[in-house]
C-alpha cells in the first residue's frame, strides 16, 4: 500500500497575520501592472495576425514545385496536376488523429494504374486543433493556417472540403511561405504587445 505525504500548510508569523504581508505582496504585482498599458485588442474592430506557427483552420498544400523528395518518389504512384492538393491519400493523418472519424478520405484507382484523391473531407466540430495531422503528413501537404475565424451557423458549413483546403493553403503560402518560422516575426514586434522581457 503506497503512503500518501501530506505537506503542512506553512504557519504565519504573527507580523505577517496582523499587517496581511501576503496580501500587500499579490497587490504590489497588482497595482504594478495597472498603470501599465493593456494588450487587449478590439476584435472584431482590431485584429492581429497570429503566428505563422498558430494552429488555425486546416489547408492543403499544393503541387507548385516545392514538394519534399518524399512526393516525388510517390509522385509515380499518384495522378497529381500543378496546383491540385498534393495528398497522396496515405491515411496517415487519420491513423495519427486522436479523432480518427473527424477525417473522411476516398481515393480512386485511375485505369493507367496510379492513384487519385477523390475526396478529402473533415469535421472541424470533432478537431482537437492538436496538429499531430500535421506532424504525420509525409508529404507536408495538410497545414494549420493563420485563419482562426472558423465560426458558422450550422454544422455542415464547419466541414471543409479538399478544394477549400487547397485554395486556403495557396493563400497562406502565397502570404508566409518566406516567412522564418517563429512564434513572432520579429523581436520589435512581440515587444510592442508583450513589452522588454526580462529573462532571469
């Protein structure tokens, strides 16, 4: 049988009872950071670009000549034109998704023997948004964007379909595929919002 260990709740001194030493100390952080200037946006009036790295509504990326070699080595398996998807229907988005029902994905065997994606579906509703789709994609071809605004008034509008995806990540690409990939652009940038920090 395993011992549980219970911690002691520290005791306070009388000084620290009768003049609330704990509470001045939560209030002097409070107080500091009052009279500082706020990071709040106006959303919808103000709206700020995320990361190029932020986990927003899914894309494809397309066939455009920056592949990995691992597309042109299945590129012989796959009927894939410039500037379509360049999902090679591999399953392995779905086999790494903690949700594996949100994906809906059909391919087709073409009669010169390669193969087609027919359909590439998913359901935004069921998506965790953790992007281990994304880590699994041998071809980098499903990406997250920067596009958060993904609301809808009803549920079929929330699946998004393989040519949405490949017109969403042309977009994206067209706008940060130069882009270094860091959580900000650049330091003046995150220092406007977030202020100096002070790494101890």
């Amino acid at each position: 049988m395993v011992k549980v260990k219970y911690l002691e709740r520290p005791k306070l001194s009388n000084t620290e009872r009768i003049f609330f030493i704990d509470f001045i100390k939560g209030m002097k952080i409070t107080i500091k950071n009052f009279f500082r200037k706020t990071i709040t946006t106006r959303y919808p009036y103000e709206k700020l670009t995320p990361p190029k790295r932020f986990r927003g509504t899914h894309a494809h990326r397309v066939r455009d000549g920056k592949e990995p070699p691992s597309f042109n080595v299945l590129l012989q398996f796959m009927e894939i034109k410039e500037g379509e998807s360049r999902c090679v229907a591999c399953y392995m988005c779905q086999q790494a998704c903690p949700v594996p029902s949100l994906f809906n994905i059909e391919a087709q065997q073409l009669p010169n023997g390669k193969k087609r994606v027919k359909r590439f579906d998913m359901n935004l509703l069921n998506c965790l948004y953790c992007g281990l789709c994304v880590d699994a994609c041998p071809v980098d071809c499903i990406i997250m964007t920067d596009n958060y605004e993904s609301a809808s008034y009803t549920r079929k509008d929330c699946t998004i379909h393989i040519d949405d995806m490949s017109q969403r990540g042309f977009n994206f690409d067209e706008r940060r595929y130069n882009e270094p990939d860091r959580i900000w652009i650049d330091d003046e940038v995150r220092e406007k919002l977030w202020g100096q920090i002070k790494w101890s």
